[in-house]
C-alpha cells in the first residue's frame, strides 16, 4: 500500500506513490523573446483558486533559454515561487525535451497539479508529460474545483460539443494534469508589490531528436481575434464570402475585427484562425457582435469571456436570443448598413446621440 | 518506408444528442463515421508511400462496428488495416487508449517489420483532447511533433516537416522512427475507390487483435489502466447575459434601436464612444 493505494492493483508500469506526498499547484509557463504568454499568466487564476482550496500554493515553472528575466512577471501575477530552468540546451523548443525537463522537475518536486495553457505548443507538450509521469490529463478545462471529503481536484470540460460539463478525478495519481485554452480564465490583478522566491534548477537535458532548421514568423496585418475588443461575428445566416465584407466594413468601423462561427469556416467564407467556438479560439472582446449565427453550445462556448453579446439573427426562435445581452430579430442586410450610415454620420457630428435623435424623428 | 496511421470510428457529433434526465449521451441511431481530422493524416501517410515506396498500416482500437471505417481508408489506398478490439479495452481514457495502440505497433514491428512513422491527426470530433499523437510517442519513447502540414525525406531516417503554430511557420527535422499529428485540413483526402473497396473486401486485408494476441496486463487497460474517471456530469451553467430581445419595424428602427442600447451600456458604451471619436 501506498496510502490509499493498493500497489498490488495498480497498473505495474506506473509509480506507486502515496497521493498525500504529493504538494502544490504547478503552472508550467511558455515564454518566448516576448516574455511570458499571457494565456500562461491566465492559468495563475485556476491555480490560485485550487491553491486556497487545497490550502496549499503557487509554483510557475519556467524551462527555456534568457528565460531567467521573465520568472518575476509569475509573481507580479499571483505565483508565491517560480522555478525556472535557463540553460542554453533549451535554446531549441522540441516537445519531448521540454517536456522532460518538466518531468524531472516533477518528480523531484512532487506536485500535486499541473496546469498547462492550452496554446499549440502547450497541446503538444502536456499530454507527453503527463504520459511519462504515468498520470492522468484532462485537456481543455472550463473550470476546477477541490472535492471536499477526498481532496481530489475536479477537473471540468464540455466533452462533446460544450452542452454538458464532465467532471474528471484522478484518484489514484499525481500530479492531476490538466491544460486550458487561452482566454477561458481572465488574467488575474498584477500586482507589482508580490514578492516570491525564485529557485534557479538545473536538469539532464535530454538529447534532441527534433530539430529546428527554420522559422518565419508570419506578419500580421490585423489585431488576432484573440486580442480584439471588438468582433463582428458572422455564421451560416450571413450567406455567403460578400456577406462578410459588410460585417468587415462594420468591425473596421467599431475599432474591431471580424470572426466566424464553424460553419462559415467550412463554408470557407472565412480562414479556420478566425474561428470562434470549441473547436476554434475562445476570445475576450469588450463587445460581441454575432451576425446569422445560431447560438450553438459549442459557438457560445468560445464567448463565454466577452464583456457584451449582441446578436442580429432573421429567426425569432434561434437560440442566440436567450444568450445574448442584446438581439434585434431582422435581417442583417438591412441593419448593419444602417449602422454602419449611423456611425459615419455620428462621426462627423462628433456625437451619435445627436444623430440618434434626428433619425427617430424623420 | 512502413507507415502505421492511427484512426478513430466516432459518433458524428453533429448528430449526437443529449438525454437531459440521465445526461448521458444518447448514441443509438447516430452514424458513426471516420474521424474527419485523421482523414488529412490519411492521406499525408499515403502521400509518403506513393514518393518513397513501402506500405501503409492503419491502426484502430475500437469495437468491431470500427471495420466500417477501416474499410472506408482501405478504399482510400491504405495497404493493410489493424482492428484492437476487446471487451477488456472500454472504458480506456486517452493514456490506457495509447498504451493499446504503442503496443499494437510494437506487435507490428514484430510480426510485420520495422514500422519507420506513426502518423495522427490532430484531435478527434468527439472529444478534441489531441492527446494520443503525444501520449504513443511518450510510450515508445520516439520524437515527435504535431500541426503537420508537409513531410518529406530530408536524407535516409530523417523526416523533414513542417508545421504551423499561431504566429509561425516551423520546418523541423525528426528522427525516424517518431510520430507526427496532422494539421486539420492540412491536406485535401483523397477520394475512396469503389473497386479498391470492393477488392479490399475480397482480399480482406484487415488483422483483428483481441488482448488475447496482445498479451497485455488486465490493470493497464480499460478502465482500470485508466487514471483518470469521470465523476459526474451536468448541464454546462449559463452564462448571465440581459437578453433583451427587440422587434423592429425595419433595419434602420433595428441599427438605431442597437446603436443606443450598446451606446448606454456600462461597458460597450466606451466602445462606441470611441468609434465616434475615431479613436482606436
């Protein structure tokens, strides 16, 4: 026995260890000569959060190469110690060698959760480590709680198409893993007073058998979905690729920049990165503009963290209406050119509620 | 080369209803088909063969109703197929799942030959994880490396690839033999033959291993070689949204009547405010 765990039926290939050994909430970071991404940062939210409820705290964990530099924005963001492995073999980002290093960390350590922020890399690199620990991982994680008798942590995803929530225990490994998108959590306050501990580690690089031979960073034209404060939606009700010029000539308008729902994705009205819901990127605009799109589950997921849903839809009955904050039941070849005529009259009077008025009385 | 490519038989999700009493999903009556993100690894493996030669192995853990969708990727030119199927395996999570398929590729090494490239697509449509490509190479303990959208030969036991993060384009080179995840619609498949289908069921290429051939440990497979269990299930919470839903008389009563709510409105009010101004 190991604790509550009986070696005897335990799969031989894994560890048995004991899961009360196991102490503290890891978030494994990325950085890169930018410093530390922000949906890194976001996942500090859930990690502080199942921190208090387990009573225990926060270690960021940080594997690269000039990395050193960025373990203090962790603690600025809510991490009580970062640990940090800079050496020049880490240079090179491969999978399973930054995923390792990770792994050794882990298990000199001994922690309790790993959460990992579901970008493409964080994808890649958390189920191997996971699977080397010889654990369990739950991706895509919507939210977290603590199981009050067993002190198991929840971990919560839609599986499915977003219209039910599973909630996930590991009870007889550690660490309990689990990855979020970007934009799910918010990030949490800064606050430039936070001071924590920062434990320079070393670790046996492993040697690479994937190689960087060359990069090209692709130059964008536009704000990314994913930073927009404002987006202009649109789904199958927009018709078709004209369709969306309208929509783009409104969001360029409002300071915003245009999405989609799958089904225009598929309809290739618009590119596969500029699709919002499950199987695209969740995004945090202040406003939301959604155009012909239905409301499904898996849609709305990807809004969950937008300030204000507004929703124009021909269909009285579609979904849409009752999530969002504002709905007008017409056509949106009718009301987006009228708002977009608003707002160009608003700006040269320097006032929309002026413009507003003139118009209600003719 | 000798490429193994792993395949999924899932519920087509679009189908797929809930019962809100149980909330278990209701499946009966709801086609299944292949995974649609592995028929873009499909046909990436089969575009390897066609350049360099040698085979192509599709590999599937599921029930025997999955000898459909092995059937459909034979059609599509795969060489020969793999059905894992036991009552022993359900209940798997993603890493008792990849144990299964690292050591039905083992067992392929052993009984056929030297596998050079195990070839996945990025996530399934029914529960989008994205974990197995990661979690077979983790067992085999080979490289690996996902959103593939080209692979060639850079020179003998080295595959040159590339792939596409958020903000960049990547060409890496991986030892062989290693494991590689395909982009969703990196490539177009190609279509299913109907006289290679139809040859495929007189020639019967497709092997069926039951964990009687495997020869694997009962407590590292199914539910039991699963760490992670699901507790409980419920309906997702809704997010708190004002829901104030207006009729106009047309689209300039609707552009007008949207245009002061959000102008009103505590946080989309700024937003307005500033497209006024012009500011951004």
């Amino acid at each position: 026995m190991a604790g509550k765990v009986d070696c005897e039926k335990l799969c031989p290939l894994w560890p048995c260890e004991d899961p009360s050994e196991f102490k503290g909430v890891w978030v494994v970071a990325e950085a890169d000569e930018n410093g530390i991404h922000e949906a890194s940062l976001q996942m500090l939210t859930p990690a502080r959060k199942i921190a208090e409820k387990l009573g225990s705290d926060v270690t960021g964990v940080l594997v690269g190469y000039n990395v050193k530099q960025y373990a203090d924005e962790m603690i600025k963001y809510g991490a009580d110690r970062v640990i940090v492995v800079d050496d020049p073999a880490f240079e090179m980002y491969a999978p399973d060698v930054y995923g390792d290093a990770v792994v050794q960390l882990a298990k000199k350590y001994k922690p309790e959760v790993i959460l990992v922020a579901a970008t493409m890399r964080g994808r890649e690199m958390a189920p191997y480590i996971a699977n080397t620990l010889r654990t369990g991982i739950t991706a895509d994680c919507t939210d977290f709680d603590v199981d009050e008798k067993t002190k198991d942590v929840l971990l919560i995803r839609p599986p499915f198409g977003a219209i039910m929530l599973a909630y996930i225990k590991t009870p007889l490994r550690r660490p309990q893993i689990g990855t979020a998108r970007p934009n799910v959590f918010p990030l949490p306050p800064r606050d430039d007073s936070r001071t924590g501990e920062i434990v320079e580690e070393k670790v046996e690089p492993r040697k690479p058998r994937v190689r960087l031979v060359k990069r090209q960073i692709i130059p964008r034209s536009e704000v990314p979905i994913e930073k927009a404060e404002v987006i202009v939606s649109g789904g199958k009700g927009v018709g078709g690729p004209e369709g969306f010029k309208l929509l783009e000539e409104l969001a360029k308008l409002l300071g915003g920049v245009v999405a989609g729902s799958r089904k225009a994705v598929d309809a290739g009205w618009i590119p596969h990165e500029k699709q919002v819901g499950q199987t695209g990127k969740s995004v945090k605009p202040i406003l939301y503009i959604a155009v012909g799109i239905s409301g499904a589950a898996q849609h709305m997921f990807g809004v969950r963290e937008a300030g204000v849903v507004a929703a124009i839809n021909i269909d009285p009955e579609a979904p849409i209406f009752k999530q969002a904050d504002y709905g007008v039941v017409a056509d949106y070849r009718e009301v987006i050119p009228a708002m977009i005529e608003l707002l160009k009259k608003a700006r040269e009077k320097g006032s929309l509620e002026e413009v507003l008025a003139a118009t209600k009385q003719t | 080369m000798r490429i193994v490519v792993g395949i999924k038989w899932v519920p087509n999700t679009q189908a797929v209803r809930f019962d809100p009493k149980t909330g278990t999903l209701i499946r009966e009556g709801v086609p299944s088909v292949v995974n649609p993100h592995d028929l873009p690894a499909v046909e990436l493996a089969l575009q390897l063969r066609d350049r360099y030669g040698g085979e192509v192995i599709a590999i599937t853990m599921a029930p025997p109703s999955a000898m459909k969708g092995l059937e459909h990727v034979l059609g599509m030119g795969i060489d020969r197929a793999v059905l894992i199927t036991d009552r022993a395996f359900a209940g798997a999570d993603t890493l008792a799942t990849s144990y299964v398929l690292a050591e039905g590729i083992k067992k392929i090494e052993k009984d056929i030959g030297k596998v050079d490239l195990a070839v996945f697509g990025q996530e399934t449509i029914d529960s989008s994880t994205a974990h197995i490509g990661a979690q077979v190479a983790s067992w085999l303990d080979w490289p690996y490396i996902y959103y593939v959208h080209k692979a060639e030969l850079a020179r003998e036991g080295v595959l040159l690839v590339e792939r596409r993060l958020e903000d960049r384009v990547e060409w890496y080179e991986i030892e062989l033999p290693g494991v590689i995840s395909v982009a969703m619609k990196a490539l177009k498949p190609r279509p299913v033959s109907l006289i290679r289908k139809i040859r495929v069921k007189q020639e019967n290429p497709v092997i069926v291993w039951t964990n009687k051939e495997l020869g694997l440990d009962t407590r590292c497979i199914g539910l039991k070689g699963s760490p992670t269990i699901v507790s409980k299930v419920t309906f997702t919470p809704e997010v708190p949204r004002k829901k104030v839903v207006y009729k106009p008389r047309d689209g300039l009563d609707a552009a007008v009547w949207l245009l002061e709510q959000l102008a009103k409105d505590e946080k989309a009010g700024k937003v307005i405010e500033r497209a006024v101004r012009g500011e951004f």
